[in-house]
C-alpha cells in the first residue's frame, strides 16, 4: 500500500519551483509583450504571505531566497518576466498604447501566473516610476484574497513585501507630492489578460491572441463560443459586484479580464451607505461614470469594445448575439441572487420597489441590512443598519417582505450575505499599523476575512457600520488613482 505521505508532492519554497511561461513561448514579442526585469531594491521584507493561496500553489512557508524574489532582487532557472501590451478605453475614451506600466509577468507554476506589481520600470511606465506605495498595495493584497473567500472570480494575491524605499505620491493630486512607503505584491491567476490586450492588435495578432487564450483557457471553442462565454462570465462577475455592494471604482477597457475575474484593485469601495450613484474614485466624480449603480452598463459597454475588435475574427450578428447573452445573463442571474439574498422562493414587483425605496430613504448600510434581514422580525431588528434613523417606508416594506420571506429563512441568507467585508476605514486602520511596524492588524483581518459568511462572535468591531470619524476622512470613503 502506497504511504499517505507519498500520495502528495512535497511541497516547494518558491525558489525550488519549476517556471515556465507559455505567453512568452507561444506569442510574438514586441506585439504582445517585452521582456523586462524586475529592479532590485534596498531592504525587501515580507510582511504578509497567504498561506492559503500558497498551498493551493504547493509552496512551503516564503524562505529568505523567495523574499528576495518576490521583490524583484532574484529569478530562478525558467522565469521569462514580462511586460505585457494592451491599449484601452479610460473613462469613455480611447487611450492608445497602455501596457503594463508597474507589473511584471515571472513565468508560470501549477498554471498560474505569478506578477510582481510595483517592481520596477516597464517599457509601459510611460512618465511613471513603475513603483507601488505600501498603501495600494496592501488594498490590493487583502481585498484580493477577501473577494476569493467571498466566492467571487478574482486575481489573487500572494505576497506583500516592503521595498525598503520610499516612493513619492501625490495622494490628493493636489500639487503635494511626498514619500511614501514602497511595496510589491505577488499578483496570481491563471492569466492577465484583459480585454485592452486585443484592442491594440493588428487581425492577425488578435487571432494569434484568441487562439492562445482558448487553448489554454476555454478549451474546445471556436471563436463565436469563446466570445459569449466571455460574455456570461462578465455577466456573472457584475451581479457577483452588485449582490455584494462591491463598486470597482476604474472600469476602463484595460481593466476587465478575459477569463471574468476581479483585476487591477485601485480605488475600489463597498457600498455603506446605500447609493446608486456612490463612487469611491474621485478622479470618476464629475461624471460617476463607474458609480456603483452603472457596473452592469458599463461592462457591456466595455464588451462591445471588445467586440468591436473582434470583428475580424467573429462576423458581426455573432458577436451582437453574444451581447445579447449577456444581458440574459446578468437579469436571470440577479433575479436569483436578489432572491437569495431576501430568502424568498421568487421576487415581485411590489417587494423588490419597495426595497431599494427603503433602502435609499436614509443612510443605510449595505451589508448590514440584509444581514440583519436574515432574522429580523420588526423594524428595530434592523436599526443596526441605519447611520441616522430608519426612513419612513421600512415598516410596511418589512410587513410586506415577513409575508414572502420563507421562515426558515436565516441559514440561507446568511450564506450569501457576509457579515465582514474589507471596508475601506478597515484598510486605512491596517495600513497604519503596518506603516509603524505593526502587522497585527492585517494579520487579523486576514483571518477574519477568510470565514465572510459565519458569526465570529469575538469580532464583532470588524463587523461594524464606518464610524463617524472615518466618514470624510482620506481613503475611508474615496480614493484617487494615486498608487
């Protein structure tokens, strides 16, 4: 009989892995990528390590040597790092060559991609420094993994290593510009692609493109079928934002991915007070354009971009079938969520008009509400949700809603309702502490964050309405681009 121990490869420290990199082996350069290394730094440090990811990645706990190669200081035999190609449309409009200005690319193992973002200058850098500021970065790390345990597509995140060097930011974009702590995360997926890769090209190089990601990615489809599959995974990754009042915050071209997953986590929010139009980007303020209520416009929006860069490769009554899956997708999807969320068997007009009238009569929190909703048998049993006083209307909706909701109701709703997402006074809190040496409280969020869904009575401050004194205060709310 074979030993149990035999049965599971050992695992590996990072610098012992095999790494191979077919976006390198199998697309041209220059086109779709450069090749690019990583600058070195001063006085890398780890301060956060996922061990979850880690495991699924086979990787023993991060030794000296892998610290050193998750700051760019090292590779190992088989890394071809990288910098990828794209254009894109920012804010409505298209913005030409972009391309992968602080991200570099190692290479491959157990079919995930590992990049290092703010590792240095890229060929994409443009007037920038290629560098990340310890605040981006630590948004990016935790939320990455925080989207995962809440079960949506999403990149991952690995590491979190400080430069040792300072970065200069002008936070505000306010003419101050001043230094800030340097670091670098270890992005993971199985590819970064995104739809921007295949505006910028040429047919034939779009093709080329398209072939690799359906090898690789969506094995067995022709082109039409890849392009509405794409189609329904973006479908589905909006009512997975918008089920969760999770608002991205930077929706252009270059930042949705090809595979349907959450990418590229910059000034992202989570809707507290509930507000269609909330954005937690100050640079998207005049317009809202990616306010939180647009997200499912805007991604097919975006998707007729895409389509209109495929025209060459799917004939047109194709692609225009496909957007039309899309929002099939999204309204059956949603239905369903939105159901599940009020743990009732189907939705009505009346409730469902009643319910978001409720909800944007007052300052009501998001997630809290419908967490509550879960056992709430009279209006006072939602009162934690309110940051004022409860609006006129939630005591008929509530009467209405007893009447449909199921009554055994509350172990359903609480599997789709979270009781602990990454608020952004959250991040600034554990950015703090990390800036004075002091990871515990990343740490605990990291263990909280992880379990979403259950009780975690011993943390109930992580589960807590913003308090007032986070309301104005900078990266509590909004947040520029500033990284």
């Amino acid at each position: 009989m074979t030993p149990v121990a035999a049965a599971f490869p050992r695992s590996l420290d990072l610098a012992e892995a095999r790494f191979s990199s077919r976006f390198v082996a199998e697309l041209p350069a220059g086109a779709t990528y450069t090749i690019v290394q990583p600058t070195p730094v001063a006085a890398p440090k780890l301060l956060a390590w996922s061990g979850g990811l880690a495991a699924e990645l086979n990787l023993s706990s991060p030794s000296s040597r892998t610290v050193e190669i998750l700051a760019g200081n090292a590779l190992t035999p088989g890394m071809l790092p990288y910098s990828a190609r794209y254009g894109g449309h920012q804010f409505g409009n298209w913005a030409g060559q972009l391309g992968d200005g602080r991200a570099i690319t190692l290479g491959e193992i157990a079919g995930q991609e590992l990049q290092l973002k703010g590792a240095g200058l890229t060929p994409y850098s443009r007037t920038a420094d290629g560098r990340a500021v310890l605040r981006s970065s630590l948004r990016e790390f935790l939320c990455s993994e925080a989207m995962h345990w809440l079960g949506v597509p999403t990149t991952r995140a690995l590491s979190l290593v400080a430069t040792g060097e300072p970065v200069i930011r002008d936070m505000f974009y306010d003419g101050h510009p001043a230094p800030e702590p340097g670091a670098i995360v270890c992005r993971v997926a199985p590819s970064f692609v995104r739809f921007g890769n295949f505006q910028i090209l040429a047919d034939d190089l779009k093709k080329q493109l398209a072939d690799f990601v359906i090898r690789h990615h969506f094995s067995g489809l022709s082109h039409e079928e890849w392009f509405a599959e794409v189609c329904k995974r973006t479908a589905l990754l909006m009512v997975d934002w918008m089920r969760l009042g999770f608002v991205h915050g930077v929706m252009n071209t270059d930042n949705l991915s090809i595979l349907g997953l959450t990418i590229d986590y910059g000034p992202y929010g989570w809707l507290e007070g509930y507000d269609p139009q909330w954005t937690p980007n100050t640079t998207d303020l005049p317009g809202r354009r990616y306010c939180y209520g647009n997200q499912p416009q805007i991604a097919l929006w975006n998707l007729t971009r895409l389509a209109e860069a495929l025209l060459g490769l799917v004939e047109k009554e194709k692609l225009e079938k496909a957007l039309g899956l899309y929002a099939e997708t999204y309204q059956e999807a949603m239905g369903k969520a939105l159901a599940e969320k009020l743990g009732v068997e189907a939705l009505d007009e009346e409730l469902v008009t009643g319910l978001f009238r409720t909800l944007g009569e007052t300052e009501t929190d998001f997630t809290l509400f419908f967490r509550h909703l879960a056992r709430a048998e009279k209006p006072a049993d939602l009162h934690a949700a309110y940051y004022t006083q409860p609006g006129p209307s939630l005591a008929a909706w509530l009467k209405l809603y007893l009447s449909r909701a199921k009554p055994d109701r509350a172990e359903q709703m609480n599997r789709v309702n979270p009781k602990f997402i990454f608020r952004n006074y959250l991040a600034v809190l554990a950015i703090e502490a990390m800036e004075k040496g002091d990871a515990a409280p990343l740490e605990r969020l990291m263990r909280v964050l992880a379990r979403p869904y259950d009780e975690q009575p011993q943390e109930e401050d992580l589960a807590a309405r913003r308090p007032e004194w986070a309301r104005e205060r900078a990266g509590c709310s909004a947040l520029s681009c500033s990284s």
